[in-house]
C-alpha cells in the first residue's frame, strides 16, 4: 500500500462504508481492523489493550462498591466512623497522598 495514494470512500448496497485504493479495498464496518491496512497482530495487540483497561475498571468499580456496602452495612464499622472524625477525614483523604 502507498502511503501517496488517496483512498476513494463508496457505500455498496448495505449501507456499509469501505476505502478502496488500486490495490486493496477494505470494509471499515466489518471488524476486521480498526483502521484499514492495519496488520492482523497490531488491531489484536490494540483490542487486548482495550479489554486491558476495561477490565481494570471494572475491578476498581467492583472494589468502591463493595467497600462501600461493607461500610454502610456493617454496623460495628459505621458506628467507628461516625464516632470519630480524624480517622474517617484520614481514610477519605488517604488516597489522595
């Protein structure tokens, strides 16, 4: 693929946009790349990275709430909590050192 060559954008019958070059032509809708004549290995590496991430953020969701539950539903530790100010001003601003 040249890098000096423009590609030409057509919609075929299904609506779907595709870019073709003299050489090659690509369907940009069916999932095959992210980005047209982008290797097999790097769209694979690129989606990994991505449920990577998503993952990690589930985790930390998963973790706030079930902290939180723990904190509101656990009577022994509530009561810690509101009874003493310093500890629980520490704990809040704890991750923010």
């Amino acid at each position: 693929m040249m890098f000096d060559q423009q590609p030409h954008h057509q919609q075929d019958k299904r609506g779907y946009t595709s870019v073709k070059n003299d050489d090659e032509q690509f369907d940009i809708e069916s999932g095959e790349t992210l980005y047209p004549g982008l290797s097999l290995g790097e769209n694979q590496l690129r989606w990994g990275f991505i449920r990577k991430v998503y993952g990690i953020l589930s985790a930390q969701i998963l973790l706030t709430t079930i902290v939180s539950v723990i904190t509101v539903f656990y009577t022994p530790l509530n009561l810690l909590l509101r009874g003493n100010s310093p500890l629980l001003l520490f704990l809040v601003f704890l991750p923010f050192i």
